[in-house]
C-alpha cells in the first residue's frame, strides 16, 4: 500500500527531491519509519502554496496511485502575505484545495487526510498573522467536512503543547513559529501517526 505525504517545507523537510524513496528528516520521515511494512512516499516542496500543489496534482501525487493521502498546506499562502505582498485571499485558497481534493477522490484515492496549517508566533508580529491564517484553517475544516475526508488538528495541540513547556515552548516546537525543531516533527508525526491508527 502506498501512502503519499504533500505539502510544502514542513513536509519537505529536506528530502533529495530527485530520489523518491528520500522522505527528509521531518515527521513525514518519522511516519515513514513507523510503517516501515507500507510504502510511503513524500512530494512536499519548500515555499509551495495551494496554486503550486494544483499545478503538479497528477504528476507528484495522482501518478503515484496512493491509498491513503496526506495534505498539509496553507501556512506559506499567509507568510507571503507578509514577507512580499503577495496575499492569497481565503476564498481563492479554500477554491484551489477542494479542487485538488475532489480530483484525488475522482482518481479513486481511499483515504484521505487533511492536516490543517498552523502557526506558533514567535514574535509579536507573526501574532498579526492569525488574521490571515484563522480563515484557512476553517476553509480547510469546512472542505473536510463537505467531501467526507479525515482531518487532523495541528494548531491547537501544537499551542497547547507549546504552552505546556514554558515561555520558550513555541520556539521548542518551531523556532522560526513555522518550521518544526525535531521535537516539533516528533509532535506532528506521533499525532499522524496517532490518527491514522485509530480509523
């Protein structure tokens, strides 16, 4: 059974993109090593938004044939937003994910997993950025809903987590507030993990 991870640089992590059996060093490895008796792949690209998954959908992820797909991606559709002006309004990303949603389920894909975006502001500015990011989320918990999907909640738990370390936890989880440190990847993947286990 193959199981494909997407997304952008928190699923990326890393990997050698032109070896397919390189998965990075993020949680999409430590999943990877879990079920190690499955075949699992990971097509995250540093820096990709919603448009950018849309764009190569059937090569890096329909040509794969998965039975079981796992999408993370929103918190880079924010960030431009504020690191070079250039926004992705809500609608147009909540339009671009529940188009590639409904083709994964049209190429007969099994299982799907929706991870929404998160963020642990590490500064006072990036606080700002839940006014971008909020709305993702709940775009992507509509679209969860609305086409019968899993989904996985990644900000609270990452907040809560975060807050149970102490002043500095978000920076222990992500020390930028969005790429995870190792213990922030162990986070997501024993929450994956957790999830994909349970159904």
């Amino acid at each position: 059974m193959t199981i494909l991870l997407t997304g952008d640089s928190i699923t990326d992590a890393g990997r050698d993109r032109s070896d397919l059996a390189s998965r990075g060093s993020g949680y999409a490895a430590l999943i990877g090593e879990a079920l190690a008796n499955e075949t699992v792949i990971n097509t995250g690209i540093s820096g990709n938004r919603v448009i950018d998954l849309q764009a190569r959908w059937d090569e890096d992820v329909l040509a794969h044939a998965p039975a079981v797909l796992s999408i993370m991606i929103g918190i880079n559709d924010t960030w431009r937003r504020y690191d070079s002006d250039d926004p992705t309004h809500a609608e147009a990303y909540a339009t671009g994910y529940r188009e590639i949603v409904a083709r994964a389920q049209a190429a007969g894909v099994e299982r799907i997993i929706l991870i929404e975006p998160f963020l642990l502001p590490v500064t006072d500015e990036q606080w700002a950025w839940r006014e971008d990011l909020d709305p993702k989320i709940q775009a992507v918990r509509r679209i969860a809903a609305e086409l019968g999907t899993e989904y996985l909640a990644t900000d609270g738990p990452l907040a809560q987590r975060a807050a149970s370390l102490g002043p500095a936890g978000a920076s222990s989880l992500a020390h930028d507030g969005v790429h995870p440190t190792p213990e922030g990847h162990q986070f997501l993947a024993d929450l994956w993990l957790a999830a994909y286990r349970r159904a």
